[in-house]
C-alpha cells in the first residue's frame, strides 16, 4: 500500500490545490462586494435620473442586478476545488483498496504489486479522473443554471411586486395636457377632462379637486390624489398653454430634437381591477396596447405617455 506521507508530490498537489481554493474564493468575495456596490450606484443612478420602474423596489433591482452580473466563475471553481481536497484522501484510499483488491485476485501477479510502477499508475491515474469527474459536475451545474438576461430577471421581480399603497405616481407629480390628443377621432364626443374624471375618478376612485386658476396661470387644472402625495394635475387647456405657465409641456434649452414625449407612470390599487380596466377601455382613451383579464392580478393599458397599471386589491 502507498503512504500518502511518503508522496511528496502528491501532497504538493493537494497543497496547491488548497492555495487555488483560497485565491478563488477571496476573488468572489472581492467580486460580490464589488457587484453590491455597482447595484447600489446603478439604482441611485436611475431614481436620480427618474428612470426606475417604479414596481421595482431597490431590494428587488438588486436581487436581479446581483443574480445576473454575480461572479459565477470564481465560485464555481472555488466550489470545485473545495471538494476536489475533501474527497482527496477519501477518494485515494477508496481507489488504493479497489487496485490492491485486483492485484489481490489476480493470484498476486507481478505486474498489479504494490508499490511498483504499474499500480501506482493506476492508483495516481483513477485518482485524477476522480478529481475531473467532481469538477465536471460543478461545470454542469454552472451551465445549468446559467441566469437570465437582466430583462428576463426584471420581469421575474416585477411579477411579485405588491403595491403598498393606494396610488404611485412617477415622476411625480404626473402633468396631463387634457386636449394634447383629438379623443373625437376615435369615437369619443366628449372633452379630453372629461375623458380622464371619467378615468381618474369614477373608474379608479381617485378624488378629484378643480383649480380654475391654477398657480394663476389663466388655466384650470384638475388635480386626482388619493389623499397622499402621490398627485396628477389634467390641465384644461383655454386659449392655450406657454413655456412660463406650463414649462412641463415644452421641451428644455438642451432637449434633442428625437426626445421622446414624457411618459408617465401610475400604480392604482383597486376593489376590482378589472371593472377599472373595463370602463377605461370603454371612456374613449387613446390606448396604445392593453392587457388584463377577469381573472387577472395585474391589468394594464398603455398610452403614448400613459402607462396605467391596476393591481386587484383581492390578490394582496
């Protein structure tokens, strides 16, 4: 039998497998602090910029951001070579047995006798297949379980999302021009505020208050709140609006000439959301895409600078 004692070499290999181990999991604690803070950076970035999703809290950006740029690699292999040292031993013991027992059966043959050339081959030799045989399946499983893209994870954080509270507005305060599309081309004879009281209001149960002057402009303006902060001014256009009334409507000193018109997005907790969804569908909006059904947790309608999500109180 061969004392692994006496096997400098191989206790040299298990030494520097031992110092890979350690390299590659300080290398992943280094990475992981590292990806934490570029989430962190990245969220503030975007709420700075008001570019979040707003179903999306910063622990649930996080879980995906962290999920999806995590150093897989260095873990991975750090695992490997883990449990490459904790079966090492087991492992050549278990190997040394079986050859000593072939030798043994074989009558004792003077090819198989320890410790010469032949078994310790076979020992040293089924040993490293043993080896790349755990590591194998360490890549296996790494490939297995490959994460999403960061959109696929989004989506995913997004499906769990629970309002918890009446209304979010984003950006907030949300500044509707209440005639900015002709509601009359799409079957609708009603006025643009009308169109939205019968939106804001009665389908999604917002209060509403009327300013006939607002902030002494010259215009009036409908304001929906659920008695929060969270607010969305519809102003009624009259003999129309100006960069100093209504700066919000107007492109800034720097915009670009392909600047997208500003979207807006509301969160509405609802009793039934998909009697909300309903009426909506029905009040003459301009509605780019919907989704939603009897059935359905989450309805959504999308305008070209509305998007409108309607959680069912009942699935809280």
């Amino acid at each position: 039998m061969i004392d692994l004692l006496q096997e400098p070499s191989f206790l040299w290999l298990l030494g520097l497998v031992a110092v890979a181990a350690i390299v590659f999991a300080l290398r992943y604690q280094v990475l992981t602090r590292k990806t934490k803070e570029d989430a962190v950076s990245d969220w503030g970035y975007q709420v700075s910029e008001n570019m979040q999703d707003l179903r999306l809290t910063k622990d649930a950006y996080m879980r995906a951001y962290t999920k999806v740029h995590a150093p897989r690699k260095a873990k991975y292999t750090a695992m490997a070579l883990v449990a490459v040292l904790i079966f090492a031993v087991p492992s050549f013991v278990l190997i040394q047995s079986i050859v000593y027992g072939i030798w043994y059966m074989s009558g004792q043959s003077r090819v198989f006798e320890p410790p010469f050339l032949v078994y310790q081959f076979l020992v040293f030799f089924s040993t490293i297949v043993f080896w790349i045989f755990i590591m194998s399946r360490f890549i296996r499983h790494f490939y297995k379980h490959i994460p999403g893209i960061m959109r696929d994870e989004l989506a995913y954080e997004r499906a769990g999302y629970k309002p918890d509270r009446k209304l979010v507005v984003g950006p907030n305060p949300a500044h509707i021009d209440s005639d900015a599309f002709e509601l009359t081309q799409i079957g609708s004879s009603k006025f643009g505020w009308e169109v939205y009281a019968e939106i804001f209001s009665d389908a999604l149960g917002l209060s509403r208050e009327t300013d006939k002057n607002w902030q002494g402009s010259g215009h009036a303006c409908d304001i929906y709140s659920d008695g929060s902060d969270m607010k969305i001014f519809v102003h009624i256009e009259a003999d129309g609006f100006t960069p100093k009334t209504h700066p919000f409507f107007y492109p800034g000193k720097h915009a670009r000439k392909d600047d997208k018109l500003k979207t807006y997005t509301l969160i509405i907790r609802s009793p039934n959301a998909f009697a909300a969804f309903e009426r909506i569908k029905a009040s003459g909006f301009p509605i780019v895409k919907s989704s939603g059904s009897k059935t359905s947790r989450l309805c959504n309608i999308k305008a070209d600078f509305l998007d409108i999500y309607i959680y069912d109180e009942r699935w809280a």
